[in-house]
C-alpha cells in the first residue's frame, strides 16, 4: 500500500526490490526497500541500502504479534517500537540480552512498546510467556535492522502493527489481518511524514 500511495517508481539493478518517489514541496526523497522475512535478509538490506545512500531517518514498518495480553495491543493496533532487542539469544544462554533504542517520531496518539525480533513465529504458549519477559511486541526483522543501522550511525524508527497475539492458532489471524495492518501502517506513515 505504501508504495501505491507514494505513486513510487521502481529501482532497478538494486539487491533488494526498491522504489523511489519525491514528496511534498520539499521534494524529500523518499525509498522504500522490501528486505523480504527475517533477520539475515533484513540486515543485509539495510547495510546496503545506509552504505550506498545518505539516509537522514530509516524507518521500518511491518506486522508483529503482540507478546503482551493488553487492551492497546490487540490485533490492529499500531505501534512505535521504544526498544528491540534479539530474543533468540535466551536460547543460547544470554539472560540479558542488550535492547537497541529506537528513535522516537512525534506521535503521541501511538501505543508504544519493547519489541523482542525472532528467527522464527511465535505460536507456542511456552515460547510467547518466555520472550515476554524481553517486550510486549515480536517480529522476525526489527532488532536486526535497529542493530545495523546503529552501528552506521543512522536514526532508526520502528513502525509495528499488531497481526496476531503470537498465541496457539494465531497463524491463520496473522494472514487475515495482514492486508488491513498494511494498509493502516502506510496511512500512519504517511501521516508522520506529513507527505
């Protein structure tokens, strides 16, 4: 939806799918990259988008599951991500895993959270009370691409929608509400930028 919204133009010869647009009277230039899932390939498309551009703010936007039972994170919600933190490491040994800051946008009206990212879903009562003493939120891509842009030195804003509550038969709820959360992030996005 973004990149409809956008009226982007696709980029070619790029690693990763990449479109570009101009916005606004400022004509701030603006690039989406679709990384694709998880967190080898959204690192590796973040270090090659922040090492062949100037990028004055990365934003990431995609769905999560909520890792906390709470009113403001029902699926449909959207968030701003305030810390995200790699929760594969728990299975390793590492009980405390170090969390990397989000910069934050000026959106008071917007739930924010901690978020845990992952190497695979979460659909496992076990699993979910578990990564829930890291954040309230999961996904498979952000505290990769916090991680990298940090060591570029890049402000790094995380953008999540609420798909699913990561619980027992959440897979199916993720899949209907994923159009609805796409369209609602790109909307709320747009909205930020004041584009």
């Amino acid at each position: 939806p973004l990149i409809e919204l956008l009226a982007a133009e696709p980029l070619p010869a790029e690693p990763f799918a990449a479109w570009q647009a101009a916005r606004g009277d400022s004509g701030r230039e603006i690039r989406v990259v679709i990384s694709g899932v998880g967190k080898v390939a959204a690192a590796a498309a973040t270090a090659n988008l922040l090492s062949r551009n100037p990028i004055g703010r990365l934003i990431n936007f995609g769905v999560c599951g909520a890792l906390a039972d709470r009113d403001d994170l029902n699926p449909g919600a959207l968030c701003q991500v305030i810390t995200a933190v790699e929760g594969d490491r728990l299975c390793m040994g590492d009980r405390s895993p170090v969390p990397v800051p989000c910069h934050q946008m000026d959106a008071a009206d917007i739930t924010t959270a901690d978020l845990v990212t992952v190497d695979r879903p979460v659909f496992d009562a076990g699993r979910r009370k578990a990564l829930s003493a890291l954040g309230q939120l999961v996904d498979m891509e952000g505290a990769a691409i916090a991680r990298t842009a940090a060591w570029f030195g890049a402000p790094c804003t995380l953008l999540k929608g609420v798909s699913d509550a990561a619980g027992e038969g959440d897979r199916q709820r993720l899949q209907t509400k994923l159009d609805g959360v796409a369209a609602d992030l790109a909307t709320l996005l747009l909205r930020l930028l004041a584009v």
